[in-house]
C-alpha cells in the first residue's frame, strides 16, 4: 500500500459513515471495554493490586475466580494477559481494511467473524466454568462476556456481504 492509499484509507476510517463502519467502531470500543478489564484483572493476577473491587452479592468472588489455578492454567500464564493479547488480535481484525473492505478484501470481514466467534465461545466456556467448577462469579469476566457476546451479532451483516461476495466470485 502506497502512501497516498494509506491517508486514503485513514480518512476513509476516520470520517466514513457506512453502516458496516459504523458497526466496526463498535466492536472495537466493546473489544477496548474487555481488554481494560482483563488489563484490571492482569494486574491482580501479577500482584500488582492485592484486591479486585467487585459487588457484595452472593455468589460473587472475583477473588477466587481470577487467583484460581484455572486463571493460571494455560501456557503458565494468568489468563488475563492472554485474553488481552487474543482482544488485540480481534481489534486489528476489526480495524484492518477500508470502509468497503466486504467489497475489496472480504477474508478480512469474515477473518473478524471467526475471532469473534472464537472470543464468543471462549467467554462461554470460561464463564460456565465459573459456575460449574468454581462455584464462584467475577463480575470483571461476566462483563467482558457480555461485551463479546454484544459485539459478535454485530459483525454478522459484514461478514455475510463478505461470504456472499466471496461465493459470487468464485462462480
């Protein structure tokens, strides 16, 4: 990409109203919502804060969630600092392309898709075993949770104008 198509494609980000844009800004500001909170718990889970503010409501111990062996589980790392790094993955898939990218690079739209299921999924799982193996809830992880499971139906016409173009050209 040439210099000129690089401030072609910043102005085409930065200033473009298509709903397909419209919508990736808002997955990448529920993916930023998640990374902060899994930033928060990264820090409790390196040590960095001895506490993790969470409601007094039964059932909830973020505590106990996030200093769980589980948390610690995968590659020997806390998983908050592998959930932020996944989130970064997913906020440049999100960025990545020009307004019209379903048109020009569709594998992008639908490369997003499969991260944002996978996060979907991810999410799922983590938060059943909070419940299942646990039998405790941090309200850092169900909010990240819910902003995947918010920002997946929002990728979904993107990705579907993508396939759709994908199918016609191969045709």
């Amino acid at each position: 990409m040439n210099i000129k198509s690089s401030g072609e494609l910043g102005r085409g980000l930065r200033s473009g109203s298509s709903l397909f844009l419209r919508r990736r800004r808002g997955i990448l500001g529920l993916t930023f919502f998640s990374s902060t909170l899994l930033s928060v718990t990264s820090l409790y889970q390196m040590g960095i804060l001895e506490r993790l503010p969470q409601p007094r409501w039964c059932g909830f111990n973020s505590e106990k969630v996030n200093g769980s062996a589980q948390a610690y589980s995968i590659l020997s790392l806390p998983d908050g600092l592998l959930g932020f790094a996944s989130y970064a993955i997913t906020a440049c898939l999100v960025g990545a392309g020009p307004e019209n990218r379903s048109q020009t690079n569709a594998w992008l739209p639908v490369s997003m898709g499969l991260k944002l299921l996978t996060d979907a999924l991810a999410a799922g799982k983590l938060t059943l075993d909070e419940c299942r193996k646990i039998h405790a809830f941090s309200l850092w992880s169900l909010l990240t949770a819910g902003a995947t499971f918010v920002a997946l139906p929002l990728a979904l016409p993107e990705v579907k104008a993508s396939v759709n173009r994908l199918v016609r050209k191969e045709v």
